[in-house]
C-alpha cells in the first residue's frame, strides 16, 4: 500500500526532463504466448465493433442515470465472465448555487468496481462511462465509413472501453488472466469532473503498483494541465425596465461585468486559460434581472496556478464591479472546485511510459507523446503517488462535439498493446 503523498506538487527531475524519443526501454521480443495473443486478437476486429456499436447507440450522457447504468450492467456481466468480483460505489448528488426555477445541481449514478486477486503487481485500470452528450443532441448513433467510425463516445471512451475489455478477453483466452492482481474502476460522473468518484480514485491507487487509463489519443499522454470549474450565482434586485429603472439592481449587468474579469484571466504565456462556457438569467426584457448565473471551465499547468486563480474568483465574486455606488443588494453565491491536479511526470511514470512505447515497436505500431490540456483521472491516479499511463484507448479527433470519430484500425492494435504490457507489468 502506497503512502498518501502531502498536496499536489511534483518536482521534476533531469531523468523526467529526457526526451522521451531519444531514451530507451530495452523489451524483449515478443514471446509465444504474447504472439498467440496479437493473433488471437487480429481476428477480434468484428466482435469488437459489434459491441461498440451497441454500447455507442446507447446515450450515456453524464446526467442520462439509465443510460449510464445500462452501459455500466453490460461491462459488468462482461468482467464477471472473465472471473472479477462485481461492486457498485454510490453516487451523489452534487449540490450547486442556482436561481430560482433551474437547478444546477449534479445527480450522479453508481460506479463500478470490478477486482480480483492474483499475484505480482497490483494493476489499476480505469475508465468512463459517461459521455458528454446528453439525450437531447441529435448525435446519438454509430455509422462506419471504411476505417473510419463515429458516434458520441465512440473513441471518448467507448472505444478505450472496448479495448480494454478485449485486452482482458485476450489474456483470459490463452489462460494468462486468472493470475493477475487487478482492479477495474468504471466511473460515471468522469465528464464532470468526477465529482463523486474522486475518492474511489484516490482510494484505489493507493493501493496500485500501476495504473492504467484508456481515454482516446493518437499518442500517449505525457502530461495534462490541472482543471478547475466554478459555478456562480449573482442576486440582484427586480424592478420595472421603464418605469422603475433607476430602482433595479440588475444581476445580468454584474454578471457581465464579472465574466469580463474572469475571462482576463487567461494567460497563454503561463498556460493558465480561463472559460465563461454556460451563462443564463433574467425573466423577461421589460424586467431588470433578478437573477444571472454562470458556469467557468479552469486549466493550469502547476498546482498554484489552480490556487491563485481559485484566489482570484474568489476576489471577483466578492466585489460589486458594475454600480459605482456601495450596494448590498447585489450579492453572489458560488462554487469552487479545482476537480482535477496537473499530471505532472516522475520518472516512475516516464518508465512506464517508455516501456509501453518499446512494446508498441515491437508490435510495429507508430506511437509518440504528446502533452495534454484535457483532463483524466489519471490526474488523480498520479497525483497520489501511483504511476499511470494515459490514452491507451483507440485513437481519434473531435472528442466532445458532433464530429467525433475513431479508427477502426486501432481497436485490434491497443488491444495487443495492452494485452502484452499488463502481462508484463504484472509479471514484473
């Protein structure tokens, strides 16, 4: 079990500062059992699309509680049949600042907890079930064209779901995974932020020798900014537009006022950006607004970055900025959460990282690094202390909009990828 590390900030050092092209992880050619495996696997592209089509067509979008819990009931009668112990972690609901008639509040479902015991290391692998498109979009369906698939969540993450699961089957098919010590976490909440499944995170790595995250990327993830979200709610005072204006305080004008503030924040040359992404209020166009509210996304590349701008906010939704008078009739209500620290590089992660990057040659697969502005919950993994490979998961653009798509190619190929690297890791 893994000491609990204090706070957040990493160090790095000049063995995390080599580049990871020009060092070298000596691996082993591929053995018999590890070639039965890819070959197996080669022959698996069909059942693998079947299934994501499936689990694709079905939304899942963070708020969509059946929908999650349908894709959650499948993977779970899936894992079971390969040997793993089934257990739901409970949800919560999240509870935000609003005005009156709209509720912001985050109602999430259970999670999933799949493990079983074995020896070697303890592998940690984890993934999302959530999508961030909710039953309203109009992109609900899978469809092919050649090597290329689409569909909402059809590489963020169904189609790192499908790779995992495929890795499992191919070990478990060749005899090679009654003996692992895993664990599988399958959040439902990792589209916002993972609220109520940070602590199931947390929990598990420090329990990990290694983790494992099959979000979607082309290359694998060396590191990600810290992401930060604040929701705000500014009173005001109603009155009539024509013939009481002089007596509102309207909410709608220092709304605008303090977005205006926020949004100043950004700074490319630190990396820190800052994104007024969902504003609503008023009631009517005769009406000075009563009430304005808004939703800010937060990324940054060191731990106190995320701390000063949560300063910051703070600063901003204590002032009145848009009367020249002293008020107290407009006041702000908010919510703070820097939900997720920056994955910042150890040269425990950079090994692993190098290892699997061996093994893709081995495999003859064309595999970089890249660095990440996008959030996972190996953020949270690493930040504890355990190290966590990213984006094992098919490759793809367009995550969180309608022109989402993946190759179809990359399913069988992270599926080898992974099948060798967690029968080695465990073997370590």
């Amino acid at each position: 079990m893994k000491a609990m590390l204090t706070g957040f900030m990493f160090f790095v050092t000049s063995t995390t500062l080599l580049s990871l092209h020009a060092a070298e992880s000596i691996e082993p050619a591929l053995n018999g059992s590890e070639l039965e495996i890819t070959r197996w696997l080669e022959d698996q592209e069909g059942n693998m699309l079947e299934l994501l089509e499936r689990i694709v067509n079905i939304n899942s979008g963070s708020l969509n509680k059946p929908g999650v819990d349908e894709i959650a009931a499948i993977f779970s009668r899936e894992l079971r049949a390969l040997g793993f112990s089934i257990a739901t972690l409970p949800g919560e609901v999240i509870e935000m600042p609003s005005c009156p008639g709209s509720n912001y509040n985050v109602d999430v479902t259970d999670h999933v907890l799949a493990s079983k015991t074995g020896s070697g290391k303890k592998l940690l692998l984890m993934g999302h079930l959530d999508t961030v498109f909710p039953t309203s979009s109009l992109f609900q369906t899978f469809r092919r064209e050649g090597d290329t698939m689409y569909g909402p969540g059809v590489s963020d993450m169904k189609g790192g779901l499908v790779v995992m699961l495929y890795a499992l089957k191919a070990l478990q098919e060749f005899g090679l995974l009654d003996d692992k010590d895993m664990t599988i976490l399958l959040n439902s909440d990792e589209e916002m932020g993972s609220l109520s499944s940070r602590k199931y995170v947390e929990q598990q790595a420090l329990l990990h020798d290694y983790g494992l995250v099959y979000e979607s990327g082309s290359n694998l993830v060396r590191t990600r900014k810290g992401l930060g979200q604040a929701r705000f709610v500014v009173h005001g005072r109603a009155s009539h537009a024509g013939g009481a204006h002089e007596e509102g305080r309207s909410a709608i004008k220092e709304l605008a006022y303090k977005i205006v503030e926020i949004e100043n924040m950004t700074n490319y040359e630190t990396g820190v950006t800052v994104n007024v992404g969902v504003v609503s209020g008023g009631e009517a166009r005769n009406t000075i607004s009563p009430c304005a509210e808004a939703l800010v996304d937060l990324r940054y590349p060191d731990p106190q970055q995320g701390l000063d701008a949560r300063d910051q906010f703070e600063g901003i939704f204590g002032d009145v900025l848009s009367y020249p008078i002293e008020t107290t009739e407009i006041t702000t209500d908010s919510w703070i959460n820097l939900h997720r620290p920056p994955k910042i590089p150890t040269p425990e992660s950079d090994n692993l990282l190098t290892k699997t990057l061996a093994i893709g040659r081995l495999l003859g697969l064309d595999i970089g690094t890249t660095d990440s502005g996008g959030g996972t919950d190996g953020s949270l993994s690493q930040a504890v202390g355990l190290p966590t490979l990213d984006s094992l998961g098919s490759s793809g653009t367009g995550a969180h909009s309608e022109r989402e798509q993946g190759v179809v190619s990359s399913l069988v190929e992270r599926a080898q990828l992974s099948a060798v690297l967690i029968q080695r890791l465990a073997a370590e």
